[in-house]
C-alpha cells in the first residue's frame, strides 16, 4: 500500500512515451472505416469482446491491430494497472483534496475485506446499507406515517448533480421491477419550477423529503428543502402537528455533514450519513440510493451494487486487450486527443435508459473536463470531448442529420438490449418494437460507418444527379455497439460501474484526477455576491458593466 500513497511523484505520464508519439503518427492516416472492413473478413470478431452480460464491439472505430497494440501499451506505460489498484485499495487517488475515491467500495460484499487508515471501510459501508435497509422497508410497508397519521404514499428526493442523475437514472431504468405503490419523484432545479408543479398534486400529509447533500450546504438543495418545510408546515398548522413533529415525520437526510443535519432539523434517527471519499456522481450506490431502494426493494438495489461489483473485478483482473473499461477509454483517448474527435454522443434504443445519457454527461465532463494535470501542469493536448446524447430513435428525428451530413466528427456510443416483452402477455407487438428499435440501432451505426457505400441498392445512395448530391452520406463516423443481454438491476449495475471506470482509464492516460470539480465552486462563489447585490441598489463598478446593468433591468422590474 505505500507505494500507492503518493501518486503524484509514483505515476509516469503517458505524454512521455514513446507510445505516444507513435499514435500522434498513426493519427496523421486517412483512416477509412470501409477500407477496413473490406481488407479483413474477421474484422468484427477480432474488435469485440464481453464480461457478464455486457457485449461490446468496437470494430466501427477507426483502428487496426497497430493502433490498438499501441494504445495497449499507451496504458501500461502510465502504469494503469498501479492506478487501478490504487483506486481499488483507497489510495489517495484524488490528490488535489487529498482523499481516497472508493466509490467501488460502496459495493463490496459484506465478506470483502478493506482497511484504509485504520478505519474497516466494508464494515462502515454495510452499516449505512443497513439503515437504508431499515428506512426504506418502513416506507415500503406503511409503517411510515406522517404528522396526520396517514401512511406515505410519495417520496420526493430532493438533490442536485450526482444526487439527483443517479437515483433517477436508475430509478427510472428499473422501474419495471417496482413493486409497491409507493411512488418517487425527483427535485433539483434551484428556480422552483419542478417542486412547484409536484407540490399542486402531492398531499403534505402523505410525502416523505429526502434531502440528498454532500455538504448540506448546496444553495440549490435547500432552498427546495425550505419550500418544501414551508409548504408541509401551512397544511400541519391547520391540523395538530408541530414544526418537530413535521420534521421528524417527513424529512430524511443523506450528508456528510451530520452537524448542519442537526441545524436544519433532521432528526438524528432519519439521517444517513455519506464520507468524504464519496464524490456525487458515483455516489447512486451509497445511502443517496435510497429512494431506489424504496422503488424497488433492498433485495434488488443490492443486485444493482452485485452488478456493478462484477465490474469492478473485471476491470481489476482482466488482460487489458479484453477489459471493456480499458477498451472504452483508451478508444475515447484515440479519439478526442489523437483524432480530434471533439465531440461524443451517447444513443441508448431503449426508453427505459431515457436518463443515462445526462448521467454520463455529468459523470464524463465533471470528471475529465480538465486543463491542468495532477502535477498543475497546463496540458497541451485535448482531453474530454463533449458530450449529449438522447433516446436513438428520438435523436434520429434530432440531431442525427449532423451526425450523418454535418461538418463535424462525432463518436457515438450506440447502446441496446437484446431481450425484452417476454414476459408480457400478448407480447408480440410490444416484441415487434423492440425488434424494430434494435434493427434501428444497427442501421444508423451501420450507415454512420460506412456512408453511401452501406446502401449502394438504394436509389438515394447514388450521387450522380445534381440533386442526388443533397443525399450524400460521407460515413466514417467511429462508434461503439454495447448489447445488454437483458436490462435488469445486475446488468444496469455492470453497465454504470463500466462507464465510471471509462472515465478513471480516460485520466490515468492523460494524467488529470477525474475525482474533483473545482470547475463549477467559483460560479457558486459568484453567485452569491450577484444575490446580495439584487437586494440592494446597484453600485456602479461593482461587477462588469454587463452585470450591472442586467441587474439594473431586473430590479426596474421586480
């Protein structure tokens, strides 16, 4: 373990190697995707590979055995594989706040074993597995009363980031394995907007708060929490309750900070506690993943941290020419900083996955969208590219003729799962769609790679008119197909702990810690001194000339 403690002087740079500079040559190629295909018949078959119910090929990326070969040792050359164990074994893998990212540790089996100074992670992990446990079997079974008697009936999470993209990704995903009445909702815009429209449709006397903060500090969080206390606390004053009664009835909250919990009025037994080495967008496996517990049952979520565990070992022991994650973002370091392939999409066929690709958003951009490396060095090369994504057949009617006849190089992760409807009762139309959503996914992948030459028996495909030239499908777009045998909490579990591990190869290569947001704290900062200013008058100079006469326009019209 000592020698993992200090990564900041222990890890080579990959910007160094050899390797590097090689691919900055392979890169210079004009690499076309038909070609490749057309000089190698088992093509496909040598450019996929599978863990657990996750199929992937990426034979749709521009690459050949060199490259791959290259990028192979790309990452043993900054010592990947040391990183890795690092992270698994709490090293102090986030150095610019000096902590341990042991996201992967929140799904450990209670038999694992994992001591990081001193403290039993697992045993401390289960503890809080076992409160979730106790509190969401409470709400489940109506035992759960608020301040009029009546059982729970709504649960509202209240968070923002990866306190809210988690649960409702996942919550969303797995919806068809619910099973209780007991519905949830998810707030975390700052304006108002969505808890203004749920609140005219919830009864106070029935809806349970989950007030969902690292910090218990994020402006955007509680002054939700505080119109939501507003709005229980005029319908309990009419009644018998009290503004104890009403917090201790129908609020929870998740933090680590259990002294601004006990400020706010979160009673002690309802407060879940997180640790500094969670950081929120890989924090859905922890206590923040109540109120998927609560949708869907303890024994469920805890095949949702299972799947996501089976990742985790596949990532720590597999050969890195079959490791999915070590693939997926070594292909994602191809692209963006050697191709420069700025811009990456994320196309799921399959509604159930609606809220992954803003998920993935935060998860890849908040990690990697860096400038500087771990030693405070400014980079000189491209690092994470940007990313969107949509339902696929929502984004053909969107913005899939940029990626079909656009200027611009997108990568594209086209992601889909093989079996569904078998257990509907009739199921053949519902089968139809899905198969026609699935024939969907691999044509557009199909016609993004090759172009006009993909339908050459297609009228439209030929060019030779004037008119025919509108038609015209250059291909060679890159992507990867990921097929899920089946969308089930495992399988969700796989696929998420998949991308986060993308995303920890991603910044291992380019030498960046994937593991803080410093990004986002001065805007914060910002804001407040804007806040404080709008309830004064404005004073010349204060701000930039365009901030203060916006703010003049605003207080003409409040």
């Amino acid at each position: 373990m000592d020698e993992l403690k200090d990564n900041k002087k222990g890890f080579t740079s990959a910007r160094s190697s050899k390797h590097w500079q090689q691919l900055q040559t392979l890169a210079k190629q004009q690499w076309s995707l038909a070609s490749l295909f057309a000089q190698d018949a088992n093509r496909a078959t040598r450019f996929s590979t599978q863990a657990g119910a996750l199929y992937m090929d990426y034979s749709k990326q521009c690459i050949d055995e060199e490259v791959l070969d290259t990028l192979l040792q790309l990452a043993v050359s900054c010592e990947l594989s040391v990183r890795v164990e690092a992270l698994m074994q709490g090293a102090m893998v986030n150095t610019s706040e000096q902590r341990a990212a042991l996201h992967t540790a929140l799904r450990l089996p209670d038999t694992a074993a994992l001591q990081v100074e001193g403290q039993d992670v697992v045993a401390d992990v289960h503890h809080s597995l076992a409160q979730v446990a106790r509190l969401s079997e409470r709400v489940r079974h109506g035992t759960w009363r608020g301040f009029s008697g009546k059982a729970v009936t709504d649960v509202v999470n209240i968070g923002v980031g990866g306190s809210d993209l988690g649960p409702l990704m996942a919550t969303n995903a797995l919806d068809e394995w619910a099973d209780t009445e007991i519905e949830v909702h998810f707030v975390s815009n700052m304006d108002g907007t969505q808890l203004d429209n749920l609140l005219r449709h919830l009864n106070p006397e029935t809806t349970l708060f989950i007030i969902s903060s690292k910090s218990f500090g994020t402006v955007d969080t509680l002054s939700n929490a505080k119109t939501a206390l507003s709005w229980l606390l005029a319908t309990a004053k009419l009644r018998a309750g009290t503004e104890d009664s009403v917090l201790r009835r129908h609020f929870i909250g998740i933090s680590a900070n259990s002294e601004k919990m006990n400020a706010w009025g979160i009673h002690p037994e309802h407060q879940l506690q997180l640790w500094e080495w969670v950081g929120g967008r890989f924090s859905l496996w922890s206590a923040i993943g109540l109120a998927i517990a609560i949708r869907i049952g303890m024994p469920r979520f805890k095949e949702l941290l299972s799947g996501a565990h089976s990742m985790d070992e596949h990532f720590a022991e597999t050969d890195f020419a079959e490791n999915l994650p070590v693939l997926l973002g070594l292909l994602a370091v191809w692209n963006s900083t050697f191709l420069q392939v700025n811009a990456h999409t994320v196309l799921p066929y399959d509604g159930r996955l609606s809220y992954l690709p803003s998920y993935l958003t935060q998860l890849e951009m908040e990690s990697n969208g860096k400038s500087v490396t771990q030693h405070g060095n400014h980079i000189d090369y491209d690092t994470c590219p940007i990313l969107w994504g949509e339902i696929g057949s929502n984004a053909q009617h969107a913005f899939y003729q940029l990626l079909h006849q656009g200027t611009q190089q997108v990568s594209c992760d086209f992601i889909a799962c093989v079996r569904r409807y078998s257990d509907k009762v009739p199921n053949a139309p519902l089968q139809q769609q899905h198969e026609l959503s699935l024939a969907n996914c691999l044509a557009q992948s199909r016609v993004l790679a090759f172009g006009n030459t993909a339908v050459a028996d297609i009228a439209c495909a030929k060019a030779d008119s004037e008119a025919d030239k509108y038609k015209y499908y250059r291909g060679n777009q890159p992507s990867t197909t990921l097929l899920i045998d089946e969308l089930t909490p495992h399988s969700l579990g796989a696929l998420i702990a998949l991308y986060e591990h993308k995303v920890y190869v991603m910044a291992s290569v380019w030498d960046i810690n994937p593991f803080d947001q410093w990004g986002v704290e001065m805007g914060k900062q910002m804001a407040e001194s804007v806040h404080d200013a709008m309830q004064y008058e404005v004073d010349e100079g204060r701000f930039d000339t365009s901030t203060d006469q916006l703010l003049r326009h605003i207080k003409r019209l409040s």
